[in-house]
C-alpha cells in the first residue's frame, strides 16, 4: 500500500497539508490560514494553474525570476536531455561540462573584464561570495595585505536574507532583529526623491546623494572592502529608480579609490531594464557582477558571481599558502541548472527577448498612464519590465495608508479574482511581467492591476 502522500490528493487535503507543515517565506503565517492561495500544479506559458484547474496569469514572473514563461519547450528539452545524462556532480575535485559552458557563455555576454564566473545557488549565496571574496582580495592583494573592515552600502538596499547580505541590506523591517549578528557598514543614501527631508528640494537632494557617496567614499576610503549597490534599480525596496549617471558616478568613485564596486545583478540583470545586464546602461564594469534570478530563465537554482581577473589573482598561490577562496555550496555549478541557463541565454536570441521589452515596455507606459491622476496613487515608478505603483492614502501629501489595511495585499486579492497573480511589496503594487511575455498579456495584466488598484481602494476612508 501507498502512503496518502503519494498517490492523488483532494485540494482540500493539500491545503490542510499546507496549513499543517509549510512554513511560507516572508509571511504572517496566522493571516495565510485564511487566505486560501492557490495551490499551483501547472504552469503553461505566462500562466499558473492551481489544483482546482483555475488558471492566473504569473504578474510577477514568480518573484521576478520567470523570463521565458512556464513549461517552454526548449528549456524543458534542454533539461531532460541533462537528466538523461547526469542531473548533479561536484564542482569541487571535478568539473562538469554544462557549467563550463555556462561560465563561457556569462563571460561573453557580461561587461568587460568578467572573465571569472564563481557558482552558486541564489541571489544571497551570490552576493555573499562577492562579500567575502571582497575581503579576502584586500588581505591579499600583491601591492600588500590590508585588513579593510567595512562595506559601502546603499540605504534601503536588498541583497538577500542570509546574514552577510542582511549586514549590507538597509530595508529596516526585515532586518532589525538581527541588528546584533550583523557586521557594521556605511550607508550613503539612495539617490531617490518621492520623499525628500524638509531642508531639501528634489533637486538638491539628487545633489547631495550624488556628493555624499563621494565624501564617504573620501573619508573611509582605507577602510572600504567594497561598494555594495543595485544598479539603476532597486527592487525590494519599493521599485526605486536612481538618476541617470549614479551609477557611472560610484563607479568612477571606486576607481579612483582603487576600491571594488559589487554590483547585484540579481533582480535587475536578463532584461528586466531593458538590457541584459543593467550596467550595460551605463557602460560600467562592475569588478564584481551577482546574478542568480533569472539566470536560469527561472526554472532552477543558480547563481553567479563574475570577477575580473585582477581579483582572482590575489588568490593564486602555493597551496600551503592559504590563499583560496574557502567557499562552496553542495550543488554549486548544478548540471540541471546549467542545462537550462544556457537554454535560456539561446532563447534570447532565437525570440529575440530584448526587442519584445521594448515593445511590451512602451505599451506599459500607455496603459499606466490613467494612474498618474488616481487620488491614491503616490508615484508610478518603472524601468524596463519593473514597476512599483505607490499606493497612499493622500496624493497630494504622499500620506501612506494605515500598514493594518495591507492595502497592497488587497490588490493582490481583487487581482486574484480577475485571475492574476501580484505580490506587492508593502503598499507598492508590483508588476514584473516575464522579459518574453507578448504584449496582449502585458495589456491584459495591466488592466487588471488598474481595475483591481480601483477596487481595493475605493471605499478605504
Ligand atoms: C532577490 C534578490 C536577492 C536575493 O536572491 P535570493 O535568490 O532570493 O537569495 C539579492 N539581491 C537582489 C537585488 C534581489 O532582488
């Protein structure tokens, strides 16, 4: 006999299986009981199907790692033809063909200099390799070891949720419980002006963001391991969009200060800002590059962190010397993921992915426009494929909503109904559609988001 696990489960079943044992990320676990979310079994291009055969568009790329759609022909193929011939094997002792096409592939298609490529298995473990190979470089770095101790960060950063990258994050409600097993850090201000302090106009705020990283950078330069940030964008945060040329601005800081700019590619790099990498944009090479989301197209597990040849050299040397990188994950460089990034880079090409953003990014800009006179729409922010539309209770004031509302959580609701999945990020309604998604869908997403911003904010005092 089969144990009930194994064989056909009524939805029911499943929910209360849910309820009884799956501890969910990120969520108020007494509120989730309720709420009945859907319990997904399929995906078939841009949509996911639950138990009950519903079927909801994925708005938000499943949390923004989804690039090609779901259950894509040439991805799937890709992965099979893997798992016929071995699904893992260690990087550490071996290599194994898929990931050294993968590491070529990366270093063709990222900025200059890259030619490195350091496997792991999410945006965290991404990040946290760049931290500490950061470290490591300076305490052994040929013009003589220096026991540099602190990162430059940027406020409100997101760099993931393990404890290195929680110490260089800066979003205060997922991280200030931690705040005594974090290592201690700058922060420069992110250049951003929804909201600006009273002696500021929007203008001199820019300003002053753009010359307080440079004094920061000036003043602790011998002290600075790294400059931490997301380029253009940042996502977690709210959707935040930097100026034009902050970017190029730190990374012409860090040169000078000989000090190594990290740029987290996680959420912003394979299109999603129109580019296949964002510091493309601004023709910057970081000397560290974090990828993992969408690196697989957004089917399996892997990340990336690409270095310059100059950092990896600091860890060349006689064995006894001590001088490696002391790191690895069990499924680091995992064959099945490998299989499936590279799929994923071919179908760039072969859908020709970064025209389609072009495309379903302008039609984007038309049908969000409507929003930029809602009474309860502070700010729509977008770049490329991410958008974050600001929910307030006053427009005019930028007054935010009572968080007890979770208002942002009630579009996602009145989304649900319409069949489209959303999930916003305090109030900021987020939509994140897939790099390929055609532009009927990227219409029809919207549409719902508007109806749906209208519906869970109509009748809230
Ligand atoms: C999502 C994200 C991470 C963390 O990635 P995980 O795979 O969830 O660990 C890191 N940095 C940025 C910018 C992200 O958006």
């Amino acid at each position: 006999m089969t144990a009930p696990e194994f064989g056909q489960v009524p939805t029911d079943v499943l929910r209360q299986w849910d309820n009884d044992h799956v501890w969910h990320p990120f969520t108020p676990m007494l509120g989730w009981i309720d709420e009945r979310a859907p319990i997904i079994v399929r995906g078939e291009r841009f949509d996911l199907i639950d138990a009950d055969g519903r079927r909801y568009l994925d708005g938000i790329s499943s949390l923004w790692c989804n690039v090609h759609g779901h259950a894509v022909p040439a991805i799937d193929s890709a992965v099979s033809e893997q798992l016929l011939k071995v699904s893992h094997s260690t990087l550490l002792g071996l290599a194994s063909e898929p990931s050294i096409r993968l590491a070529r592939a990366l270093v063709e298609r990222a900025p200059e200099g890259l030619t490195k490529v350091f496997f792991s298995d999410s945006g965290a473990t991404a990040v946290e390799v760049a931290l500490k190979m950061a470290y490591q470089y300076h305490r052994q770095k040929p013009e003589g070891p220096e026991d540099r101790d602190t990162f430059l960060c940027v406020g409100n950063a997101y760099h993931g949720d393990t404890l290195g990258t929680v110490s260089v994050g800066g979003i205060d409600l997922f991280h200030r419980c931690y705040k005594h097993l974090l290592f201690a850090t700058l922060t420069t201000p992110s250049p951003v002006a929804t909201r600006v302090p009273t002696d500021h106009t929007r203008e001199s705020w820019l300003a002053f963001c753009f010359e307080e990283v440079g004094r920061l950078i000036r003043a602790h330069q011998s002290r600075i391991v790294g400059v931490v940030m997301e380029p253009i964008v940042q996502g977690a945060a709210g959707i935040l969009v930097h100026p034009p040329g902050f970017l190029r601005h730190v990374r012409q800081l860090c040169t000078e200060y000989d000090i190594p700019l990290i740029a987290d590619e996680v959420a912003v790099g394979f299109g999603r800002t129109g580019t296949l990498f964002a510091c493309e944009q601004e023709s910057v090479s970081p000397d560290f590059l974090c990828l993992a989301k969408g690196i697989s197209g957004g089917y399996l597990p892997v990340a990336a962190t690409l270095t310059t040849n100059r950092i990896y050299s600091a860890f060349l040397g006689d064995p006894s010397e001590g001088r490696t990188f002391f790191h690895g994950h069990t499924y680091t460089g995992n064959a099945l993921g490998c299989a499936a990034a590279m799929a994923s880079l071919q179908l760039f090409e072969d859908n020709r992915v970064l025209e389609n953003i072009q495309v379903t990014s302008m039609r984007i800009d038309e049908r969000l426009a409507v929003l930029r006179d809602h009474p309860h729409v502070g700010e729509v922010r977008k770049k490329g494929l991410m958008i974050g539309i600001e929910l307030v209770r006053d427009r005019d004031g930028l007054i935010p909503y009572d968080a007890k509302l979770r208002l942002g959580h009630q579009v996602t609701l009145a989304a649900r109904k319409r069949g489209v999945i959303l999930r916003p990020l305090g109030d900021v309604v987020v939509l994140m559609p897939a790099p390929a998604m055609p532009v009927d869908l990227v219409d029809r997403l919207c549409g719902v988001a508007i109806e749906s911003i209208g519906e869970a904010t109509m009748d809230v005092p």
